[in-house]
C-alpha cells in the first residue's frame, strides 16, 4: 500500500530509511517575448517585455531571473504560499538617456521546494541610439584564410556614454599569432584618458598550420560595465598549391545610390589577393573583355603588401554624374587578381543588392537580394551625410551668405552645422542653444530679404527663452527670457452679491516653431528693419500641467527681440485676435495678464473693458502649430497640426505692415452704483488673421496639417495635409487649389525666389506676379518629399505636377529650398531634407514649366 503524506512518497528502502521519498521532478519554466521576429525587436521607450510562465508539480519557490548583454541584472520572485503554476508578464522601463540596449540575454531559472530546478532563456533586441553595439566589420562570412597568410579583424564599438574596452577573441586562440610588438587582442580606454562614444580596433593575425577553421568574435565593454558581443564567424583555412584558379570574387551595393555611395567588394584566394577593385558601365550589355566599351568608372587598389587571403574593400563610387543627369541606370562589378604566380584575375562571381533604406547595411530590417556579380542598379540625385551624432531634427534654415545649413536637434540639445562648400557637418555643431532647440529663424536686416551675416534666433523648447546665437563664433549672443501670459475667463457674477469672478488659465509658455519678422523704419528706401522692431512670432510647445481647456494646447505669440532687461523696452503679445468671435457674440470674456516675474512685471494686457468673446475651449491651438516667416520678414504664416481639438485644423496669416497698438483702458464692469473697477492696457496687432477668415478655410478644407510653407511676400501660402494633399492659398486664406502628393512625408518648401499670387492675375515684372515674380515661370513652384522615395515639383498656379526627382531615400522630416550663391558662378537651387540615413543636399535641376503665364490683371 502507498500512502501519499505532506505531497512526499512514503516508501522505506536502504537509501532512504525514513520511508520519504524526495521530489525529484524539476518546475517547468518557459520565457516568451511578445514579438514574432528573431530575436524578438523592441523600443527601449517602451520598455522591455516579455512573460514568464512557470509550473511544479508540488510547489514554486523562487523565480530567478538573470539578465545579461546589453543590460545587467538579476531578480528574484519568492513564493511564501502553495504556488503550482503562474504566470507573470515583465516590463522593464528605462530611465532617460538610458545605456541599456543591444542583444539581450534572459535566463529564468525556476526552483522548486525540494531544490529541484530548470531554466529557460530568450534573446530580445532592445532598439536604443544610445546602447553598446558590437560589430565585426572583419571578416566577415563567407570568410577563407590559408597557413602562412594574413587575416585582417576590425571590430567597431558603439556607446554615448563612452567605450572601455574593444577587441576580439580567437577560437582556438593558437591558431593564429599577432605580429605586432607586443601583441594584443584589444584596445582599453582607462579614466582619466577619454573614453569615447565610437571606436573601431583593428589589427591583423597570421594564420597557423594544422587547423582547417576557427571563429573570430568581436567584444566591448562600456564604461558603465555592460559587456557585449558580436555574433561569431567561422573563418575556414585552405592551402594555396599550384594555383591557377581566379579569386573568389562578390560584391554588395544598394540598389539606388548616390554619386558618392559606396559600394564593398569581397575577394578570396588562398594564394592571397594582390589587387582589389570595381568597374561600373552605363551600357548596360556590357560584359567582359569590354572590347570597344568605355567604362564611366575603374577603381582597384594594389593590397599585396597586406599578403591576406581574404580581403574586403569598401570604394566611393565617385560617379562623374551631375544631379541634372540623374537618375541614371548602371552596372556595377567587382574585380580582384590573386597572388599566384599566373596572377588570376576575375570579375564579381556573386553580390549583394541591398533593397532596404537602413543607415547601415548591416542594420537589422534591411532587405537583400542575391545577384550574378552584375548587377544593375539605379544612380540618383543628391548626396546623403550622416548627422554627426545621430539624433533627431526638428527645424532648419539655410544661410546663403555662410553657405550654412542650421539645423535643431532636439534630442542632442544642439544646432547642427552644414558647410555646404565642403558638404561636410561641423563635429562640434553649436552647444549653446539650450537643452531642446526646436523652432530656428535667421535675424532680419531689411524688408526686402536681407538677413544678418551672423545672428540666428532659436526656439528652445526645454526652457522658457529664445537663443540668440552667433554662427560664427558658435556662442550664444543673449538669451531672450519670454514671459508667462495667464489667459483668463472675466465674469460678473450676481448671487449672493455682485463681484467679478476670474477663472485663471497658466498655459505653457516654452517655445515650439518660431519665425521672424520685423517692421522697416520709416521713410527708409531699403526697407530697413528698425532696431526697435524686430520681432519672433511663435508657438508654445503644450504641458500636460496646463489647466482644461490648455492641457496639451498651444497658443501663438510674439516677442520682440532685444537685448536688455529694462522692461519698458520689452514686448510680448499673446496672439488673442485669431480667437475673437466678434462683437454681440455669444462666449467667454477674455482677460489676458503679462507676468514677467524675474523683473518684478504684472501687466493686464488685454482688459475685459475691451469686451474681446472667445470660446475658451476652442481658442487653444495644437500641440504641434508651425511657423514660417517670409522670405522678406514682412509676413509669418501659421498651421496648427499635431493633436487638435476641433474637427477641422485652422491656419493664420500675419502681416508686420499693419499696425501693433497698446492703448490704456479703464473702466466700471458694474451697473452703477456697484464699482468693480478694471484698468489697464488693450494691446491689439491688427496684423493678425482674424478668425473669420480662418472659418472660411476651415470650411473648404478640414485637413490635419503636417507642415505649412510661404513664399517670399506671403502671397502664396501651402498647408500639407496628413493624409496626401497640397492646399494652395492666397494671402487671404481663401483656397485656390489642391495637389495630390502621398502621406508620410510632410516636407515641402518653395522656390527661394518664388513671389507669386495665385489669387491675382499676371503683371509683368518688375513690380508684377507673372512666373514665379520675376517672370520666370521655373520659380512658380514648390518642391514636395514624396512617399516613393523622390522630390516632385507642382506649378504653384495649375497645381500639376512638372517633374519628379528620383533620391535614395524618403525624406522624412524638414524640407529646404535655398539659393546657393558663389562669386563668380550662377546662382543655383539645393535642396535639403531629412532622411533616415541624415541630410541628403540636392542640386536642383533648372525644370521647365510646361504651362503658360497666369492671365492677365483684369481692369
């Protein structure tokens, strides 16, 4: 008879003479990561998931889970009741500017109460900019070496906070020796000496007799500790003899390049390889022995000194193809010639044409096609730069004086710098501006376009100030503090007694998408910008803190730019006039005051004597409303995007030529005999849209704005839609037309010269509309990224398509179009975008209108 006691077998034998028999089944323990790829891919924003399920047959008591890889920890789950199965989801969230990411290793080791115990381990890819990577850039498979020959490692480390140590591992470690003096197998940055963010070790082996492979790992450790590894390669050793066989030879290219892209060409022999190279032909019937064929490039390299069996070469295509000849079909192959006495020579047997637009060839995602060795691919236009640090670009402005492109990367805290002259970006870019730099502008001189040398205004969206800078000292000029505006509901209440009652609105005041204008002096000839007069128009970036009907809203203002803390110099204005519903209207009392508390202000800017209704719950705009200022600084142009509250977006329009008044006011705000005095000062800017005028676009649109552009008067204005639309409208916000252009791409900026009226008609130049402004019907358009990967070019006035640009890569966040002006050559167009790779710079074709001039005026 067996008798179950206390979940333990009761059976007496010489091994266990107390009659109990111990649990020897093991838990069962499983980990799951919620993603189907392999290894599973998650954003460290969103944390680190995965589940764990975990049974026994009589009891858990601990859950140990270990991580290791990309990040290092170690928890453990105690059970202190009967626990026989659970199951428990884990999210691990990471703080800001976290290290933690990469290839990650989690082992669950589940125990039971008899100590019995099993384990289960996933791998997860933790996606983060700022985590340790690991790369073995060589060899890389399919990777052959021969005895008494050389091998080349090269292993790259990536990590902001910095690089401790890189370098790689051998198995078995005697098959190889280093000839260096004295030999090392890793490179180690030790404090106080820098530790930097990316390193590359490389260094070359000799291959050993009697061994037919080894592996070749790459590793790193960071300076937090964290300890990473590349996936190995098996390296196989053959023996040279009589060779009389070529090279094996293959390259990998992506299938649209650039002029300036690369393409890597791999050669293997066990005799070694001598020479290394690439030809690329426009005929593309081309084939060996190119009898009569001239090549439009050869490139080869002499590497025998190397003595190396294996050899991998990456080569700059330099393709002597202008943007205006582009795009262009072409076959590329790779070459190679070993070092065998008969000197072996042949063209790509295989290759790899990468379909994919990841930054890296080797990044995760990226598609790949196999080939013959000949491949045809796609050249187009525009040359593509990494930014110098990655992260994110919010805005851009082009300085065609510098032959600067500015650029505000929000997530570094910087403004980057690119000299167009060398195509290259500054590595220090400017650190000044404050810890988020998003809206940027250039500083005014005239009303006829003229813009300083030297001074640019940026919008700092991590504090409460604009940044005055100085491009050329990369400094920051002075810091334009901005004030706090409280919006606030005026009411006169009448029970239990008659009294003003004021409900108080603190709205955010930080800075989002700024623009700049300024008002010229009076009587002057070149409409120069008065000193008093220059003024940033801007959007505030929306806190979650502000008060309902503002939680995640945005309002608009303007700030004039000055550098002194006297307050009777200084101006802000809270842009109320977009927001009022008109007199004997139905709606809120609007009160605005103007705290400026660091010098001791408190002004009521906008009295309820004035009687201003708004819909308080309206007047709000969205979280993400863009700024654009013309390109003579006499109008700004406004689009309210990003998450909005209302079913159809709005859009504004400001002039600096009509008047900005400050008027004092005071007034009874009860029937006599009660006094509820009010006082103070009614500041209006009758350059503002009102909202009449915003309605009527509302009505003939309803679109979610992505992006907005305007020209150089602010007589032709574009608002891009969310979904695939262009909507042209004229200075009065009335709507002249649609094109259709895709989503997902917002980008979109017109010809630098364009000063066009679509709502007038066609006088000639110099003072008319005719062409683009200046009677060139070329400069009437505007430049849209597109989602099939090419810039198109709509006609401003017909709205129909004149040309489509073939580049590599989406562009994916700001459009430029800027004129780029060298002394003694003509003048011509760039264009600039975001992509995900960086910034690509295209020379933009001269394009042909194929419409005709608008009609004339009508008399």
């Amino acid at each position: 008879m067996v008798a179950l006691v206390s979940g333990l077998w009761a059976c007496e034998t010489a091994r266990n003479p107390g009659g109990v028999q111990r649990d020897l089944i093991p838990p069962i323990i499983t980990l799951t990561s919620p993603g189907t790829s392999v290894p599973d891919t998650q954003a460290i924003a969103g944390g680190l998931h995965f589940t764990v399920d975990a049974s026994d047959n009589l009891g858990l008591k601990d859950i140990q889970l270990t991580y290791s890889g990309g990040y290092l920890a170690q928890t453990d789950t105690l059970f202190n009741t009967t626990v026989t199965s659970v199951t428990i989801g884990k999210t691990i969230t990471f703080p800001a500017n976290s290290g933690a990411g990469g290839l990650i290793t989690i082992t669950g080791t589940a125990t039971d109460g008899a100590g019995n115990s099993a384990s289960s381990t996933i791998t997860i890819f933790l996606s983060n900019v700022q985590a340790l990577t690991v790369t073995l850039l060589a060899p890389v498979p399919p990777a052959v070496a021969a005895s008494g020959k050389n091998i080349p490692v090269q292993v790259e480390a990536r990590q902001l906070g910095g690089i401790a140590t890189v370098g790689f591992i051998i198995t078995p470690r005697n098959a190889v020796v280093d000839p260096t003096t004295p030999p090392t197998d890793s490179l180690v940055f030790t404090p106080p000496a820098r530790q930097p963010p990316d390193t590359i070790y490389s260094d070359t082996l000799t291959v050993q007799s009697g061994f037919t492979s080894f592996t070749v790992t790459g590793f790193a450790v960071d300076a937090g500790g964290r300890r990473a590894l590349s996936p190995p390669v098996t390296v196989t050793v053959q023996t040279p003899g009589n060779d009389v066989t070529p090279p094996a030879v293959s390259h990998s290219i992506s299938s649209r390049v650039e002029v300036n892209d690369n393409v890597t060409v791999h050669a293997t022999d066990p005799s070694g390889i001598s020479w290394i190279g690439f030809r690329v032909d426009t005929a593309l019937n081309a084939a060996p022995p190119f009898t009569g064929i001239v090549a439009l490039k050869v490139d080869t390299v002499n590497v025998s000194a190397g003595n190396l069996t294996t050899v991998d070469s990456t080569f700059a295509l330099a393709l002597p193809l202008g943007d205006s000849a582009l795009p262009k079909s072409v076959v590329v192959r790779g070459y190679a010639c070993d070092l065998a006495t008969a000197r072996n020579c042949a063209y790509s047997q295989t290759s790899t044409v990468i379909t994919g637009t990841a930054a890296r060839p080797r990044a995760l995602g990226i598609g790949a096609l196999s080939g013959a060795g000949v491949d045809t691919v796609v050249v187009v236009a525009g040359i593509t730069r990494p930014l110098p640090l990655g992260g994110h670009i919010a805005d851009a402005i082009y300085n065609t004086n510098r032959r600067e492109l500015y650029l505000t990367n929000d997530v570094l805290g910087r403004v980057e710098v690119f000299d167009v002259a060398s195509k290259t970006f500054s590595p220090s870019g400017i650190v000044t501006a404050g810890p988020v730099p998003w809206g940027i502008a250039l500083w005014p001189d005239n009303t006829l376009g003229r813009y300083s040398n030297d001074t640019i205004v940026v919008a700092d969206a991590g504090g409460t100030e604009l940044s005055i800078l100085s491009a050329g000292t990369r400094l920051l000029l002075w810091r334009q503090a901005l004030p706090n505006f409280l919006i606030e509901k005026y009411s006169i209440v009448q029970n239990p007694f008659i009294r003003a009652e004021i409900t108080v609105h603190d709205v955010s005041d930080r800075p989002q998408y700024v623009g700049t204008v300024c008002r010229a002096t009076t009587g002057s000839a070149t409409g120069a910008c008065a000193s008093d007069s220059i003024y940033a128009i801007y959007s505030t970036t929306p806190t979650p803190s502000s008060t309902s009907p503002f939680s995640g809203r945005a309002t608009l203002r303007m700030e004039k730019l000055i550098n002194t803390n006297n307050p009777s110099q200084l101006f802000g204005h809270l842009f109320w006039e977009l927001g009022d519903l008109g007199a004997n209207v139905t709606g809120d009392t609007l009160r605005i005051v103007m705290l400026r508390p660091s010098l001791g202000v408190s002004q009521v800017v906008l009295t309820a004597c004035k009687a201003v209704t708004v819909d308080m719950p309206s007047f709000g705009l969205g979280d993400q409303t863009f700024v654009r200022n013309t390109g003579d600084f006499t109008h700004a142009f406004v689009g309210e995007g990003g998450t909005i509250a209302a079913s159809f977006a709005r859009v504004f329009a400001y002039s600096a030529k009509d008047s900005l008044r400050t008027r004092a006011d005071s007034c009874n705000m009860a029937p006599a005999p009660t006094l509820i005095p009010e006082a103070g000062t009614d500041d209006q800017d009758f350059g503002m849209s009102p909202g009449t005028h915003v309605s009527d676009f509302i009505s003939n649109t309803g679109v979610h704005v992505v992006a907005v552009a305007t020209n150089f008067n602010g007589l032709t204005n574009l608002v891009r839609a969310g979904t695939d639309s262009i909507y042209y409208l004229d200075q009065g916000l009335r709507l002249s037309g649609t094109s259709s252009v895709g989503a997902g791409t917002p980008g979109m900026d017109m010809n630098y010269n364009h000063a066009f009226d679509p709502g007038a008609g066609c006088t000639p130049p110099p003072t008319g509309t005719c062409g683009g402004g200046s009677g060139n019907l070329g400069e009437r358009m505007v430049f849209a990224a597109s989602p099939d990967t090419s810039i198109v070019a709509f006609d401003t006035y017909f709205f129909n398509q004149q040309k489509s640009i073939k580049i590599r890569d989406p562009i994916i966040g700001p459009l430029r179009v800027a004129k780029d002006s060298v002394a003694g050559q003509p003048a011509t167009q760039l264009l600039f975008g975001i992509t995900a790779r960086g910034l690509v710079v295209v020379t933009l074709p001269t394009i042909t209108n194929i419409n005709a001039q608008a009609p004339p005026v009508r008399r």
